[in-house]
DNA sequence: CGAAGGATTTTCT
DNA sequence: GAAAATCCTTCGT
C-alpha cells in the first residue's frame, strides 16, 4: 500500500506513519523502525534550511519520493520527502529490520555482528537495501525503491534528533521516532544523553 | 560498555 | 577551507 496523500503532510506527522513501513530494494527488504523529521525553513540542522541548491532539490519536489545524499566523504543516507511540492521536509530513515534478503545484506555488511546490526544506523541501512547516491529522486511509488505503508501501525516513542551538530545540534528538538524495546534501533545515541560534564582533574 | 580518533569527499561559505 | 543528518577500530574501565 503506498498512499502519498499521507505523505504530502510535514515530515513531523509523516515520521510516526513510516514506523513500521517496508522499504524495499531489489532482493532485500526492510522493516522500519527508527526515523527522524527534518524541517525546512525553521530547522537549522535540516539541508534544505538555506534554500534549494543542486544536492537537495529533491527535497523541494513531489512528496513520496526518495532523497539521497553523499555524507562524510563515504556514506549514503535515505529519506522520504514529504510535503507538497515547493515545501522541503523530508523523513531521514535512521534504522530498520532486515525482513527479506537477510543473505544479501549480510554479504554487503561483512561488520555486522548479528542481524540488529545489519539496518542499524542509516548508512548501514542504505548498504543492507543497496541503495545508491544514483537513486536519488525516484518515486517510492515505483521506483527502484519502494515504501510500503500496509503495516506502518506501531506504537512509537518520541525523543531528541541525533547526530545533528552545528546549530540544529544545540538545542534538542523530540524529532526523532522509534519503536520502543526494538533491538534494531541505534543504541549509542539514547533518548536522554548521558551527556555528563568531563570530569577534570584539578592536579592535572 | 563507553570514549576517542581516523577515514574521506561533497558542499557551501 | 571548514564542516558534515556516519561508521569502524582501538583503547580504557
């Protein structure tokens, strides 16, 4: 079921609606269970907060199709753009569980230690599914990534964005949904950071 | 289990 | 030229 009336809503509504969702590529298919909500115009630590350029243009297209972007000089990242065309929200698909192609996934991620690891973090994700920078665009509808909604009913926690630095990064904003007690979901950055203050050592 | 540092390149200032 | 919506390895407890 793909139904992209529900997705022309701003990403923090659609967010809660992926949670559950299969995301489909090729052999391998994935079960969501981790996401966060990226803003436009209000929202620091989102790419499309200053304006469209070459890289996010996809974000400021039709909703329900699929936004890529090269990170970190090596990783791919996937999100689900929302919002009518012209409005650039999207969804940043965090983590999910490998429900179909569990071979595939394990040969593309030779790191992972069991299976929660295989879709956990969002570059992991993108090299379980196979999906590539060139994917960039394609309608979740019938693309060669697709979504499916049909079971995209979970209860969900909602908590702090991660990962996000610069300005988005210093204030937390409860952008971030997941479902509750799932192993798949990225365990180093919680819901409430430890976050400690260094401890110093006055004699150094 | 947690903290810290390196890898590596695109993008925008 | 600096920062970045990350991951992996290593080292310490």
């Amino acid at each position: 079921m793909f139904d992209r009336t529900l997705l022309e809503r701003p990403s923090l509504e659609v967010a809660p609606l992926l949670l559950g969702a299969l995301l489909t590529c090729g052999d391998v298919s994935v079960r969501i269970t981790e996401v966060e909500a990226y803003l436009g115009a209000d929202d620091p630590g989102s790419h499309s907060f200053r304006g469209k350029t070459k890289r996010n243009a996809t974000m400021f297209g039709e909703p329900g199709h699929l936004y890529t972007y090269f990170t970190y000089g090596m990783h791919v990242c996937a999100n689900v753009v929302c919002s009518p065309s012209g409005v650039a929200t999207a969804v940043l698909i965090r983590a999910g569980e490998v429900v179909r192609g569990i071979p595939i996934a394990e040969e593309r991620r030779p790191t992972a230690k069991n299976f929660a690891e295989l879709a956990r973090g969002p570059a992991r994700l993108v090299t379980s599914l196979g999906i590539l920078l060139a994917d960039d665009g394609d309608d979740l509808a019938s693309g060669r990534v697709r979504l499916d909604l049909a079971d995209a009913v979970s209860p969900f926690a909602q908590g702090p964005r991660t990962g996000v630095s610069g300005a988005g990064g210093t204030v937390d904003f409860p952008w971030r949904f997941w479902i509750p007690g799932d192993p798949t979901v990225s365990p180093y950055k919680r819901s409430v950071p430890k976050k400690r203050a260094p401890i110093l050592d006055p004699l150094g």
